[in-house]
C-alpha cells in the first residue's frame, strides 16, 4: 500500500468533508468521531468506519494513541450562530461556551490538540464566531490555542459561493505547533450555473405538492 503524506484525526466528522479533500492530498485518517446517527451511517457508506460517539466520553484508551500530523474539526456551531444564538434566547436557553451541550466542545478538541501534539490543525465555524459576546468568545479561543497549547494561529473567513449554490461565510482557524510562512490561498474558481447541477431526469417524489409549496410560501411570508 502507498504510504501516507501525513495522518489525521477527523472530529464532528459529519459526513466526512474534511476526510475527502484530505484524502486526495495524500493523507490518511486515523480516527474519527461524530454523534450524530445517520452521519454516521453516511460516513461508513463512503469510507467504511463508523466515528466515535459523543467526544465528551471519550477516553484515553479508545482515543488513537499514535502519532498524529494535523487535527481538524468542525465543531458545533449553533451555540455562535446568528440564527442559533436567536432561537436559543427566545427559548430561555444559554449560548456560546455557556451552553453546557455544544458551547464547550471547543475545549474537547483543545484536549486532544494537547494529547497528541500535532504539527497542525484546522479548525472551522461560523462568520458570526468572530462577533459572539462582543468579540470575548474568539479571543477566548485563541487564548487556548495560542498561548495554553502554544501554537502560531492564523483565522480567515472563507465564502464558499464559488463551489456550492449558496452564499456560505465560514471562519477557518488554522495552527502550527512551529512558526511557519502561511497565508490562506486566494479562492478563484468559476462559480457553476444552475443548469449544470440540475438532473434532466427527475422522479416525481421530488416534486413539492401543492399544499407542501403553499405551506413554504406562507413560511416565508411569516
């Protein structure tokens, strides 16, 4: 078999996006986690593993114990979304790191970015990240990353409007264990048009009913 450019640990995996561009750059995925159950379940069709449940109950023992190049990690958003922020509020519920479920994930993955030392790490969230509780919440993040863990951090927000249909604003934050010459690639590509991913041949389930497309109208209008 060809050996690996680099390993990986892959957290709140989802359904792997993380693992496939790694993978096409060489690199070899040595553990992997998500809670959710049909993630999970679309994780193991593409890759034939099934992640880890809950990080929080995750022990030393079933933790990968080797050496690990790069950590990356899509964790929780909601808890620093716009849209998250506002329905927790209207509900009465905490948000940010003081959400006891989600907001204190970040310092899940700060524990293993400590066990294992990695030479990088790429973390992603949502644009309004940068903005939570004044600012106070990102500064706390780099805090950790940069002077408890000791790594060279650098943040930028990429939108993913040229690859999907979708204005779609992420912050990336992406460290180094050694000072290194980094700077975040320009994003130019060609936005695709919409003919181009529309299926000719599409089976009927697909196609709203009249009450379901009254409903979405009236939804919105509310």
């Amino acid at each position: 078999a060809k050996k690996a450019r680099f390993t990986f640990i892959d957290l709140f995996a989802g359904i792997g996006g993380f693992r496939v561009a790694l993978q096409k750059l060489g690199g070899k995925c040595v553990f992997s986690s998500d809670w959710d159950k049909n993630a999970k379940t679309t994780y193991y069709e593409n890759y034939g593993e099934v992640p880890f449940g809950d990080i929080r109950r995750l022990s030393s023992e079933k933790l990968y114990s080797g050496k690990v190049d790069l950590v990356c990690g899509d964790f929780p958003c909601q808890p620093f979304s716009i849209a998250g922020v506002s329905k927790k509020l209207s509900l009465g519920r905490k948000h940010g790191f003081e959400d006891e479920n989600q907001g204190v994930l970040f310092f899940e993955v700060a524990k293993i970015i400590k066990r294992h030392r990695p030479k990088a790490f790429i973390l992603e969230n949502v644009k309004h990240l940068l903005r939570h509780d004044k600012g106070n919440t990102f500064r706390s993040i780099l805090h950790v990353l940069e002077k408890e863990l000791g790594y060279y951090v650098h943040s930028n927000v990429i939108d993913a409007k040229n690859f999907v249909p979708q204005h779609r604003e992420r912050v990336f934050i992406v460290g180094f264990r050694r000072p290194v010459q980094f700077k975040f690639p320009e994003v130019q590509a060609r936005k695709p048009v919409l003919g181009e991913i529309l299926d000719d041949q599409v089976p009927p389930k697909y196609t709203l009913s009249d009450h379901l497309c009254n409903y979405l109208q009236n939804y919105a209008r509310k």
